[in-house]
C-alpha cells in the first residue's frame, strides 16, 4: 500500500526516498486534536478539505490519560479517540489515507486492537494504516498498570499480535504476554495486512521498523539528522536481508523477498512566527533528505490551521498526494 490517496503500491526494498523511483515526496496533514471545545465536525471537515487538496493522508496523534490538560501549549494531543474518530473520518472521505501518528501500542489491549483496526480497514476501503510507537509520558503507563520499561518487549509483541490475527485469521500464538492456542478463530480477517508505521528515532525503532515492513516516521529531527537515521535504516534492511536475496518470513506469518520501509518524518508549522516560503524551503530539505513522506502539524484548529493548510498545498503544487515544485535539490550530507 502506498500512503497517499489511493494511488497503489510503490514501496520499495530498503529505506526508498520517493525520488530514488522518481517519484516527488508525498505530503500529510496530522488533524488537530488537541481541545475538547472543537466540534468533531471541525475534524471532519478538514479532512474532507485536505482530500481536496490533495493531500495523500490524515492522521490522529494519541494519549489516553495525560497528567495535564490537553492542548497546543501541553503537547498532549488526542482528546477524541485516534482510532474511533478515524472511522468516523472513514465514512465521509474517498482517497486519503487514514493513520495514527502515533498509537500509544503498549497500552492498548493487543486483541482489542487487532480487531478494530481491521474493522477499520474494511470500513475504509483498505485505507488505514496503524501508526505506532511506545510512549514516552511516564504517568500514562503508571495510571494504566502497565510497565514503563517493558515497554519496548510489549510493542513488539502487540505489533506481532496484530500481523499474526491479520494474515493468519486465528492461532496459535504465544509469547511473554500473550497466548492462545489454534482454537482461535479471528475475524474481519482484512484482504491485506493494515500497514504500520513505526515512530520514533532510536536503534530500537528503526529495527521495529525493519522487522515489520512498511513505514517509519521519525520525529523531532532536522532534515540532516533525519538522513543518518535513513542510512542507518539502510544498514539493518541488509542486515535483515538472507544471503543470496531469498525470502525473508514476515512476523505473524507469509513471506516476503526482503524487508521493505519507507522513510518519512513529521514536523510543524504552527503559528505566525515561520512564513510560507520558510516552510517550503523545509519540504525542500526534507525531499532531498531522502523523505519519502512528510507529515505537518498546522497547529489549533481555531488558530489558523486551515490557512497554513491551504498555503502549503498551493505552494508546493500538490498534487495526487505528491509535491510537484519546487524542483528536488540534492541531498546533504550527513
């Protein structure tokens, strides 16, 4: 599945930059949600406005209990359920896709989750794709009982979980956390497995990135340091790779013909303070960077949002989920 606007697959083995196929940086929108006073009906109506211009994805950040109030200035974003908002997005968008950036996944139960993203799946028409990191506000794990630092061990298995219900439809499966037998019957099996993306920028996550395939996302990165993970993914992708360029298994089952990820990142422009022309020169960085996707948060939705929205999109052309000016420049070095 390629993440943006129902245009196909054009994933590629190894960390691919969209340009490495000649193919120009697909752009995102990550939808405000960080007040309660906003009306869902603003979230929806964005999502419909970023399809029309030609955005290739929208996507929800997640807390489940925050140790402050949710907002712009906390950083705690989520105040209406990443995956249930989704499919409510689902029933009044086409094309884009639809994604969490990122799903809490140590604190969600791994079956729950399983079944409703790939309800979610079916519902929108093979658009979804799981969005997944392992937290970082201690509070959350302590109010919900869940071990702070298992919670790298708990991602896996929750990620395994989830690849093991969506191709194999059942058991059996067991692991430290999680186990049941071939009784186990599982359904909407989805017509295919809902791609992860994983967050996040340590060795850790990019290795999470290679085992599962898809997508990863790095977070909190300038353009350069964003370059020497990518290559760092690169690394692991011929690390994963058997010798003489054979099948490599998938988790939870099937077979593929070496890991593939694609590399993007997400970042903000959130306010008066940075100008349109600042922020295309950072979508120019990050193509020649080697990201294949970049993701943009434009702030509160009462603060200008879908202005800076309407800007980036005319600025940079979009077009099919895809920027076309201005035109790529070469990449940094690291």
């Amino acid at each position: 599945m390629d993440i943006g606007n129902g245009s196909g697959s054009s994933e590629r083995d190894g960390a691919g930059a969209a340009s490495a196929a000649g193919a120009r940086m697909r752009l995102h929108v990550v939808l405000p949600d960080e007040s309660a006073a906003m009306d869902v009906g603003t979230v929806a109506g964005l999502a419909r406005e970023a399809e029309a211009l030609g955005y290739a994805g929208v996507w929800l950040p997640d807390h489940l209990l925050p140790p402050g109030p949710y907002g712009v200035s906390t950083g705690y974003g989520g105040v209406y359920e990443a995956l249930t908002t989704l499919s409510y997005l689902a029933a009044v968008t086409e094309r884009v896709t639809l994604g969490t950036s990122v799903l809490v996944a140590p604190l969600r139960d791994p079956l729950i989750l399983a079944r409703q993203t790939a309800t979610l799946a079916r519902l929108s028409g093979g658009r979804f794709v799981l969005g997944a990191g392992v937290g970082w506000e201690r509070y959350e794990f302590a109010a919900a009982g869940a071990d702070f630092a298992a919670r790298g061990a708990r991602t896996d298995s929750t990620l395994r979980v989830v690849r093991q219900l969506h191709t194999r439809g059942g058991g059996p499966y067991e692991d430290a956390f999680v186990s049941f037998d071939e009784r186990a019957v599982f359904e909407p099996v989805p017509r295919t497995p809902v791609p992860f993306l994983i967050g996040g920028n340590s060795d850790a996550a990019l290795r999470r990135a290679v085992e599962f395939g898809g997508y990863w996302q790095a977070v909190f990165l300038t353009p350069a340091e964003f370059a020497v993970r990518r290559k760092r993914i690169e690394e692991l992708v011929r690390e994963a790779e058997p010798a003489g360029g054979g099948l490599r298994g998938v988790a939870g089952g099937g077979a593929a013909r070496g890991p593939r990820v694609s590399a993007g990142a997400r970042t903000d422009w959130d306010g008066p303070g940075r100008s349109a022309a600042d922020v295309r020169a950072e979508v120019v960085r990050w193509e020649a960077a080697g990201a294949a996707d970049l993701a943009v948060w434009f702030g509160a939705a009462d603060d200008g949002f879908a202005a800076r929205m309407r800007a980036l999109a005319a600025g940079t052309g979009l077009k099919g989920g895809r920027i076309t000016r201005p035109h790529p420049s070469p990449a940094p070095s690291p």
